[in-house]
C-alpha cells in the first residue's frame, strides 16, 4: 500500500460500494446480464451477416449498433465482475490501462448517438423518399455513412481523452466505478479550464447534433405520414420509427443523467449507479427492441429455433 501510494502510475480505483452480503447476487445478475448483452448482440449481427435476405441498408446499419453494445458492454463489466469480491482499499488499475478504459467508455457513448443519427437518415430517405430509396441508400453509402459514424467519433473522444492524458498527476483515486474522462483530468492540480470547454462544447455538439438530426428527421416524417392516405407506407413508418426512437430515447435518458448527476457531488452514489446503467441498459434493450420489432429478423429468428427443436 505505501509504496503504491508514491507510485502515480498506479492509481486506486473505488468502485462499486456494495454491501457483503448482496455481493454474490449482484455479481450473478450483472453476470448474467453481460452473457446476454453478448449473446444478443453479436447473435443479432452474425443473423444478419449470414442471411442474405437481411442485407438491406437498414439491417446492415444495425449491425453497428449491435457490434458498439458489446463493445461498450465488454470495455466495463468484466472489469466491474472482477472487482466484486476485492475490498475497496485494494483496487488498483494501472494509468494506461485507466486512460484505455476512458477512451473505450467515451468512444461506446459516441459511436452510439452518431450511430443512431445515420439509422434516423436511412429511416427518412425510406419513408420520404422511397422511389429513390434504392439509389441513395447503396452499398457504397451503407459504408460511408458507417465509416463516417465511427470516424466522427473516433476523432472527438481522442482529442478529449487527449486533453487529459497531456495534464500531470497529483492525486491516484478515480472516485468512480471505472475510468471515464472526468476521473482522469481531476487527478490532476493543473488547471483544467480547457477540458472544461472542451468537454462542455464536445457534449453540446453530440447530445445537440444528436438530438436536432432525430427530431428534424422524426418531423418531416410525421408530415409524409399525415399528407399521405396510404395506411401501409404509414404502419411501416410507424412501426421502424417507433424501434428506432424508442432506443434512442434509452440512450439520451441514460446519458442525460449522468451529465446531471456530475453537477451534484453529494449524489455519488447514484452518480456511479447510472454509469453503470448507460453500459448494461442500452446494450441489454437495443437487441431486444430490434429483434423483437423488426419483423424480418424476428421470423429469421423463429425460423432458427424450429429448425434447433
């Protein structure tokens, strides 16, 4: 413990407060949520990479969705799983290992809402312009549009994360479940007013960009949808759009508490609770929602199980 203390490169992770005897039941059903985020997501994405009936731009931008959850899912838990049963005071991460985990945590949230605004752009090419549907959404744009959701991304989290790497350390304790931005830069005594800005214009732009895609995309559908008598074009409409807003509201509700949460540092606890939720609900909720909804994967789903019985 002394000599770790004088060595910044090893930093003391809190963690989860939990209570002896509800360890073994968390650690079970956090487990066993983690399986199924697994088997849902990459099952739901190798389903659609093997049917061939399922290549449509719709499902393939679904597959980055699936992909980024059990990204996101396996960044957090196992490392939370193996902490359980480790008293508080022996928590330890390494500060490379810290800052991969911040930058994975960061790039899961990004790849999430910037992945859903490219989902809300094929959902309004198909119902507001169907005729040219097909010549839009091509193949070639399926992946610069997929590119473009990761690259985005990519770009933003790295600059953020990078703003923190470059300050120098004074404290050791990330006073969170795991490693996110904001644990790295308040372990230092530098000023932080640039990852402030930073941070705060990074949040503004995704949550604002995010947030003005969906809602112009969700409103000139609902005008095809009220000029138009075609009921099948609008129980179509109804049907994708209600899937996909669905999910997306789960993520802006599961990061939107968390950004208010860091405002009041009283409420901790509650403020380590919803980190937790934003990497265990969206990714447990988007296969089920999808896989459920979506008619076509859900008949390719039952059409597996009758085949395994």
């Amino acid at each position: 413990m002394d000599n770790k203390t004088f060595n910044m490169d090893i930093l003391h992770l809190e963690g989860l407060n939990v209570n002896p005897k509800s360890s073994v039941p968390a650690f079970i059903l956090l487990l066993f949520i983690y399986i199924f985020i697994m088997m849902s997501n990459v099952g739901l994405a190798v389903l659609i990479f093997m049917e061939r009936s399922l290549h449509q731009p719709m499902y393939l931008l679904f597959c980055n969705m699936s992909i980024n959850d059990a990204f996101g899912a396996t960044v957090i838990i196992p490392r939370l799983l193996s902490d359980f049963f480790i008293p508080i005071t022996e928590r330890y991460i390494h500060y490379y290992e810290c800052v991969i985990q911040a930058f994975c945590a960061h790039f899961y949230a990004g790849i999430s809402h910037t992945v859903l605004m490219i989902m809300a752009f094929d959902r309004y090419v198909a119902i507001c312009n169907p005729l040219q549907y097909a010549t839009i959404m091509t193949n070639r744009m399926v992946v610069k549009l997929s590119v473009s959701a990761w690259g985005v991304a990519l770009l933003m989290v790295g600059i953020l994360v990078g703003l923190s790497v470059r300050l120098s350390r004074c404290r050791w304790t990330i006073l969170n479940p795991y490693c996110d931005n904001a644990s790295l830069f308040k372990l230092s005594c530098e000023s932080v007013l640039i990852n402030h800005i930073y941070g705060l214009g990074y949040t503004v732009v995704l949550l604002g960009s995010s947030i003005g895609s969906v809602t112009l995309t969700y409103l000139k559908i609902a005008i095809v949808c009220l000029s138009s008598k075609n009921k099948a074009l609008n129980s179509r409409a109804l049907q994708t759009c209600a899937t996909h807003l669905a999910v997306y509201v789960i993520l802006f509700v599961s990061c939107s508490i968390i950004v208010i949460l860091h405002r009041f540092p009283h409420l901790s606890d509650l403020r380590k609770l919803a980190s937790i939720l934003l990497q265990v609900v969206p990714p447990a909720m988007n296969p089920v929602i999808y896989g459920l909804q979506m008619k076509a994967i859900r008949q390719k789903i039952f059409i597996m199980f009758n085949r395994n019985t």
